[in-house]
C-alpha cells in the first residue's frame, strides 16, 4: 500500500464516529487500472444519515466496501484513510477488523440472500451473529435474536426463528438481516441499495422502520442509493459521486434544491415527477465514460454544456459553507466568502 | 395526441373481456382418485389474473400499476397474445384473436410487440445486434430493397450508431441493449407496444432518455402502449390513462390526472402516498399495515380487505365489482355504494 506521502499517526482524533479521508481502491486488469474510487473524502457523525448517491459505476459501492473492508482482488485500497474510533480501518489486521464487523460496524447488502445461509434457520444464524461478539448462553442469545426480531416488525418472532430464510418474502428477509445488522447495537451501518428491490409499500415500511432505530440508537448510516427520491426523505446529507469522485455534497435539502454541479442538476432533472407530465425528459446527452478512459480534468466535461477549456484541469473539491462541490462553473454564482451558514 | 374519439365506433385496439389466467399443475389420474378419496389435498392453482376486463383505445398510453405478484405482468403477455388466457377473450380491433384463421391471427400478433425490463436476457448473447434487429422482418417478408440499409435505418430510429451492428449484446451497455430491444419490436411495423418495466432497470439519467424515445416514437409512428411499471413516477409521466392492480383484479383505472389526484380506492390512494418524491418535504415514511397476501390463497371478498384501514363486514365476503364512480373513472370498492346509501 502506498502511503502517498500522507502522515500516518496511530491515533486521529475526530468529532465524527466515521472519517473517510482521501480513499483510493483501485482494480488492475490486464486492459489497465480502474480507479473505481479515485480520492473520496467523507464523514459522518452519530444519529446522522448520510445519502451517498450515485449511477451504476460511480464507485458508490466500492466505497461502502472498502470502508468495512470487503474489497476483493484484483481490487485494492491503493491510498487514504478510514478513520473509525481514532483508528484507521486500512490498517488494522484481519483479526481486528473481524472483531470489528458485525459489532461496532455492520453492512446491509440490497440482496438478502448475500448476508443469509439458505440451508441454515433464521435462529442458528442470529445466534451465531450474537455468540460471536457477546459471552452469552444458548437461551441469552434466543432470547436476543427473538427481540431482534420483533424490533425490526417481523410478526410473531418466537415462531419465525424456527424458520428458513427462503420461508419469507422479500421485504421479511430484509428486515431479519436489519435485525443481524442492529444486533449489536454498532456505531455505524453501511447500507447498499437494501430497499432497491423491494415494493413501494414494502420499502416504505422498512424505511420508516430504520428511521426509527437510527434516532433511537444514535447510531451513523451511509445509505447507498440510486433513488433521489429514498434520499431526499430518509438522509441528512447526501454526497453525489460521479466516476469515483464526489462530485457535490451537503445537506440534502439545500442540494436537491439548489445544486451546484451541473451533473447534480441533472441527475435531478432527469427524474419524470420533476418534469411536466408527458413532455420531453430532460436529460444529460452522452453516456457515462469508460472508466478505463476517463477524460482528463473533469470526468464530467464531455457531457456538460458549461464544460469550457479550463476544465480539463483538475478539479479539487471546494467548500462553500457547509457545502462542497467539484466545478469550475457551479450552476449559482455564489460568494464564496458569504455564503450563509 | 389525444386518443380517438368516439370509442363506440371504433373498437379499441386491444380489448380484454374477463381474461383470468390460473398457473398449476394439472393432477394426473391416479392425483384425481387421490383428491377424490381425500387422500391427498387439490392441488393449489395460483390465479394471476382474475377476470380482468381492460381497453387499451388506438393512440393512448395506459400505464399498468401494481406490486411484484399483482399479475401485472401476466396480463401483459395475455395482451400480446404470448399467453393464452385461462378463461375470457382477447379482442384485436374487435375481433376475437381465438376465432381467427391462421393466417390473421399471425397477422394480428405481429402488431403487438413487446419489450423487457432485461435487455440482456431478451437478447440472444450469440447474434450480433444487427441479426436481432433484422431477424424477425427478414422472416415475415418485411424488409423491401436492401437488407442492411433496412437495419440501419431501425437502428438510427431507436437511437444507435449503425456502425455497431456487428457487435454483440455483451459489448452494449445497459441502455444501448434496451435501444436493441426496442430496435427489435419496432422493426415489424408494430401498432401497439407492451412495455413490461422497460426502464426498471436503467439509471436515472438513462432512464429519461429512453422514456424521451417512446415519446418521440409515440408522435412519430403513432404508437399505442401498455406501459407496466412498479414505478408510479414513470407511470404519472408518460401515461394517459392509468389501471392499478392489486392480486389479480384491476382495483381502479382512471386518467392519470384523476388518478393522481383522486384516487378512490383505499389501495390506490396508499401506494399513491407511499410514491417516492423528490420534492416530498415530509420527513417520515407512514406505511401501509402488512405484506402482499399470498396468490395461492388470496383473502376472500375484497383481496385488500386485511390490509385496509377502511374494511367491514361485506368487504370480508363480498369482491366489489370495478365501478364507474366518475366519467373514465372506475373503482372496485364497496365504500362507493355506502356513500351513496
């Protein structure tokens, strides 16, 4: 791993549970490298929940896997930090992270059956979760896993432990892997598109359900999405990432309303209940880059009508407020000395 | 463009007359003594459609709506003449598809054409994309002059570089192989379109240019859709008239405009309020009680009944029948008769 220069000390004190600092996972092929995630810098604080948003291939999942550790070859973390309780989680050794994952830190999957063993019951694999972190009996860790259960809605919990995870819909299934998630009451979850599947109904129930437990337990969220939508009820703020950078990022209700960057405008743009009923779409023209052959500068340029000579310089992400945003020409002229708080 | 008027002279395009369609496995012999003897239970018939009548009128956009297992799809393929109902009748300009000669009967099918919500499995991975496009014209004797100016020309027409007609679909990205898909219905001259979640599976951004499409090849070629979707956004956007589906039945259809602003049935009103909004200033999800009840037992009466916060005693045994309760506006609700009482 290459330390790029940047100042290892062994403990970093941060206000916010969780720090993402310069990250870069790369993936080497035989065609070249892919910079799937080329220098992210993020945090979250406690009972906060970040919308971290983004198309297919904007590198928002290999960032929520690179934080709790799960990035497979040929993919690597090449450089930066994720700062978790004064550590860095780039450094510690398996073991420790392993004592981390599943106790202090937790990831929810959009597909159910990637958390669940469909040949084992509900019951054997909640006790397992527990008895892993937690010196507890048989009986405890049932007792545990049967309140897990019914804190996240599932009907009847005593009699589902009994169950298969292929014994329950979609939407049940989700909800017993939040209950494996929240067992230990961890500081902070990763959520990757967890409701993408799911029926409207069906997502707005466990989404008013994990609303719920955040508050309650003061606990941070990154939640992965697509769905513009999902974000603008569920997260406090929101970082938009484009060809694995963040592109613009603050509180979600000023971004939505008033973006900064051009690709923000349109990613907003193109949502049809933004648009009037049966008129055209707008849309952004083009196709997102390979990410084998990104342009220089800005990766946005050649899709955007604002894109002049000076942006195929590199673009560094800039504070405005408590605001952030990658563009040589954001959509409002903004002072940046004054921008209100 | 409006749909035609006077719809008692001109039959609609696609006329479905109490279609119902059961999946299951037919019992044997020696299962029928069995069953006889009560030896052994019937065997489950799941119906996944259940006598639904539904007009799609020449030119309009009826969006179809409704959660995974609703028969949504289902009645889909009935419409396109891929599934033949279990009961009831498909009527094409009037005529009945069933009582037609052979050759007509192809002839009728060839107008209606259908697109996928995976563009990759609906494309043969081992043809190239210009075959896919041209196969089904070469074979009904469509293309006059020469072939590859005829495949060229559907592919400008959908929005592709005829230049890639050699390529196969694993070299498109998601978007492009939905243009092959669309590409592929469009060349047999079709008059109406059944889209069965068509954009589900694209990004936002993509999204809206595909939606672009079908508005612009609905001016141009004077299309007439089926527009299946889970995602009620889309459906406000594009559609003319809307039909929402809940196990089976069509529990109301109006225009869209109506729909979305008076929907009659408990049902309808909470999937409309469960719509995921970006402009939503609420801030909490209040979600529908309970699952989706399974097809192979549907609750008796009104399916909705053990969901509904309305319910009583007739709605327990009693299906209500689809009413008209306003000009265009229909509702299968029991509440509509008690307002009137």
């Amino acid at each position: 791993m290459s330390a790029s220069g940047a100042v290892m000390a062994p403990v970093v004190k941060s206000s916010a549970i969780l720090e993402v600092r310069d990250l870069r996972t790369h993936f080497v092929g035989e065609t070249g490298s892919v910079k799937a995630v080329d220098g992210v810098s993020f945090s979250v604080k406690r009972g906060r929940v970040l919308g971290l948003v983004g198309e297919s291939g904007s590198g928002k999942s290999v960032t929520g896997f690179s934080i709790i550790g799960l990035v497979d070859p040929p993919g690597r973390i090449v450089g930066g930090q994720v700062i978790f309780d004064g550590r860095d989680l780039t450094r510690v050794t398996r073991e420790e992270m392993r004592g981390l994952r599943g106790r202090r830190i937790a990831m929810i999957f959009q597909d159910p059956m990637m958390t669940l063993n469909p040949v084992l019951r509900i019951d054997t694999q909640l006790i397992e979760a527990i008895r892993a972190h937690a010196d507890v009996s048989q009986a405890q860790a049932r007792a545990w896993a049967r309140d897990a259960l019914g804190m996240v809605g599932i009907p009847s919990p005593e009699e589902r432990l009994h169950a298969y995870p292929h014994q329950f819909s979609g939407g049940m299934r989700q909800r017993v892997v939040i209950a494996i998630a929240l067992l230990h009451k961890p500081d902070f979850i990763i959520a990757d598109e967890p409701t993408t599947a799911l029926d409207v109904t069906i997502q707005a129930q466990i989404l008013a359900e994990v609303q719920k437990l955040v508050a309650e337990s003061d606990t941070a969220l990154i939640w992965i999405t697509h769905d513009l939508a999902v974000v603008s009820r569920l997260a406090d703020d929101i970082a938009v990432m484009y060809a694995g950078r963040i592109v613009e990022a603050g509180p979600v209700a000023e971004v939505l309303d008033r973006p900064l960057h051009p690709y923000t405008a349109g990613l907003i743009g193109s949502v049809p209940s933004r648009n009037r009923r049966g008129e055209r779409l707008q849309q952004i023209p083009g196709m997102m880059p390979s990410m084998l052959h990104l342009p220089k500068g800005c990766a946005f340029r050649t899709r955007c009508a604002r894109a002049d000579a000076a942006c195929a310089a590199d673009v560094p992400l800039l504070p405005v407020g408590d605001r952030e945003y990658r563009c040589f020409h954001p959509l409002i002229e903004v002072p940046v000395t004054e921008m209100p708080a | 463009m409006m749909p035609e008027a006077g719809t008692s002279e001109v039959p609609p395009l696609i006329d479905l007359k109490s279609v119902s369609r059961q999946f299951g496995r037919h019992p044997d012999f020696a299962a029928r003594m069995a069953i006889a003897l009560k030896l052994a239970t019937p065997v489950p018939m799941l119906r996944a459609v259940d006598q639904v009548d539904l007009a799609v009128r020449k030119g309009e956009v009826l969006g179809l709506v409704g959660e995974s297992g609703c028969g949504k799809s289902t009645l889909g393929r009935i419409a396109a003449g891929i599934l033949p109902p279990s009961q009831g009748s498909v009527l094409w300009r009037g005529q009945d598809l069933a009582q037609l000669p052979r050759a007509a009967r192809r002839e009728a099918r060839l107008r209606v054409q259908m697109i996928f919500q995976n563009p990759y499995a609906s494309l043969n991975p081992r043809r190239s994309a210009g075959d896919i496009v041209g196969e089904a014209p070469r074979i009904h004797k469509l293309i006059a002059g020469d072939p590859a100016a005829f495949i060229d020309e559907q592919f400008r027409r959908a929005g592709l570089d005829p230049a890639l007609k050699r390529r196969y679909p694993h070299q498109f990205s998601g978007g492009q192989r939905q243009r092959i898909g669309i590409a592929r219905a469009l060349a047999v001259r079709p008059d109406f379109i059944i889209c069965d979640e068509a954009v589900a599976a694209l990004d936002v951004s993509v999204q809206a240019q595909i939606l672009n499409l079908f508005m612009d090849l609905r001016a141009s070629l004077n299309l007439t859709y089926l527009f299946i979707s889970h995602d009620l956004g889309v459906v406000q956007h594009i559609s003319d008239r809307v039909a929402i589906m809940y196990l089976g039945r069509i529990v109301e259809e109006a225009p869209t405009d109506e729909i979305f602003a008076r929907a009659n049935h408990p049902y309808s009103q909470a999937l409309l309020a469960e719509m995921p909004r970006i402009e939503t200033t609420k801030r909490h999800f209040t979600a529908v009680k309970g699952e989706v009840p399974s097809p192979l037992a549907p609750p008796a009466g009104c399916h909705f009944h053990p969901r509904c916060p309305h319910a009583f005693a007739r709605c327990r045994v009693e299906a209500p029948p689809l009413k008209t309760i306003a000009a265009g506006h229909k509702s299968a609700c029991h509440l509509n008769d008690t307002a009137v009482v």
